[in-house]
C-alpha cells in the first residue's frame, strides 16, 4: 500500500514538473522586451524650448520623421481639411481647436495619440494578453492574444479594444512580431497631435499594428501603425519608433498638477499666480455667472 502511495506521489510529482517545464518553454517563445521604450527623435531633431521636447518641428507628432500639423502631410478628405483648418484657425486666435478635450481638460486622447509615448511605454508579456503601460494620462493598454473574437456592444473607451497573434517569422522558436487589429468605438473627438489634425468624428477608426524588435539594432521597437478612418482617403501608415532603456527610472506625471488651463463650457482660461482667471485670446467673454446673481461680498 505504501508503495503505491510513493508511486502515484512521484506520478504526481512528475506530472507536476511536465506541466512546469511545458510551461517555461511557453513563456520562452516570448521576447525579452523588458524595461523602457522610449520616444525615438529623428536625427534632424530640435529641442522646443517651451516643452523641452526633441521633435522633427514643433510637438511631438504622429509620424516621428514629419513636423505636426500640416507637415504630417496626412491624407485627410476634403471635409476633414476643413476642420483641420478651423482647428488651426481657432489656435491662432488663442483657441484650443480640436485639441480642446485632450489639452485644456487634461484627458486622454486616446488611440492613436497615445502611441506617441509622451513618457516611455512599458511592454509586459503574458501568454494571453500584453499589457502597454503608458504611464501618462493615457489609458493603459491590453492585447488579448488567447484566440478570442471580437465581443459585441462595446462600451466605448479611449485605448479601443485589441485582438493581437504573435508570429515566429524566422522559425527560431521565438516570438518576433507582434499583430495587432484595434477597433473602437472609440471615445472623442480624438486628433493625431495638438494641433487638432483630426480623426473622423464617428470614432470607429482601426488600427492595424506590426510590433517588433529591429534585427540591426535590438535598442530600437517598431510599432508600424496603419490607420483606417473615414476621415481619410486612404490608409495612412507610418512607422513608430522607441528607443530602449534597460535601467529606467519611472517617475509620475499627473497633467493636473501643473495644469494651469481651465475649461468652463467651450471656453478655456488662464489661471494666474494669484488665482484669478485671465482670458487666452482677445475680446474672450468671461465664464457665465448666471449662477452668482444671489452672491454678495
């Protein structure tokens, strides 16, 4: 009796050590992308002196190689340059234009805006979902990888939902690509950078991704990017890179704590050291006080 019981113990025992070893191989078809990736700068670069940025022209932008606004030369539909232009106009003025949700109210904005990486991103790789942390205001992301399909009636969110396989391209028995499909319903409006170069309005862009290593030079990710958008004529694909950072030090970024913007309705406003409001553009009207009749010092 007690033979069989040591018996079926190490049958057991052994049955226990496959499903570990099964296990570790598993996790070891994942890459190694540990650490922090962060925003690749072109080498023509400059620094903006107003946010301490290294940009190709101006903010950081959707296509790292182009300046913002105009210069990303987006393929946008004669509808959409048109609010581009108003959006542009509208700044010039001392307007947010498009941008107004995501810069003066401090909210995400969502994909695809939160692939530029204002702070680095982090990659963690589990066997059914890789995370995407951005660190920031933005939302954190998750590829579901198990084999699932897409649900119905999304709620819908900033990040989209993301369906993503990974692919063995070279047959060494890792992993090197990273596909990945991202559809909305997607929260908005959404715009590619801060001058309001806009996404369509219906919020049902996808996003097709290819993720992965650079063979030549294992320090740079790729994330090339194909937006589908019924703002635009085409897709619009570019190519978004980070650069690796094996020790990073994280820090916190919280937009409120140094936002000094303050969104009433439409309208946004300054606020100055002493606290009170101060109109962005000439001839601004003040904030409605209709609610302040009854108030007396």
């Amino acid at each position: 009796m007690l033979c069989r019981k040591l018996i079926r113990a190490m049958g057991v025992a052994g049955a226990l050590m496959l499903i570990a070893s099964v296990a570790e191989a598993a996790d070891a078809k994942y890459p190694d992308w540990k650490g922090a990736w962060e925003r690749w700068y072109p080498p023509n670069a400059v620094l903006d002196p107003g946010n301490g940025i290294y940009t190709a022209g101006g903010q950081p932008s959707f296509d790292q190689t182009k300046p913002w606004g105009h210069g990303q030369e987006a393929p946008l539909s004669s509808e959409y340059q048109k609010v581009f232009e108003e959006s542009l106009a509208d700044q010039a003025k001392g307007g947010e234009g498009n941008f107004f949700d995501h810069g003066v109210r401090c909210m995400p904005g969502g994909m695809p805006l939160m692939t530029i990486a204002f702070t680095p991103l982090e990659f963690v790789v589990a066997p059914e979902t890789t995370y995407v942390l951005t660190g920031n205001v933005e939302p954190n992301r998750r590829i579901y990888t198990d084999g699932r399909d897409w649900p119905k009636d999304l709620t819908p969110t900033y990040a989209g939902y993301s369906i993503g396989r990974w692919i063995d391209e070279d047959g060494d028995g890792v992993y090197d690509v990273l596909e990945v499909e991202t559809r909305g319903p997607f929260k908005g409006p959404r715009a590619y950078d801060a001058t309001g170069l806009p996404l369509h309005l219906d919020n049902q862009s996808v996003f097709k991704e290819r993720i992965f290593r650079d063979k030549a030079d294992p320090s740079i990710l790729h994330d090339v990017v194909s937006v589908i958008d019924s703002a635009l004529t085409r897709p619009w694909t570019v190519d978004k890179k980070y650069r690796h950072n094996p020790r990073p030090r994280w820090t916190e970024s919280s937009c409120i704590e140094t936002n000094s913007m303050v969104a009433i309705g439409r309208e946004s406003y300054f606020m100055s050291a002493d606290g009170m409001l101060m109109p962005v553009r000439k001839n601004q009207p003040p904030p409605d006080l209709r609610y302040f009749k009854e108030w007396t010092k």
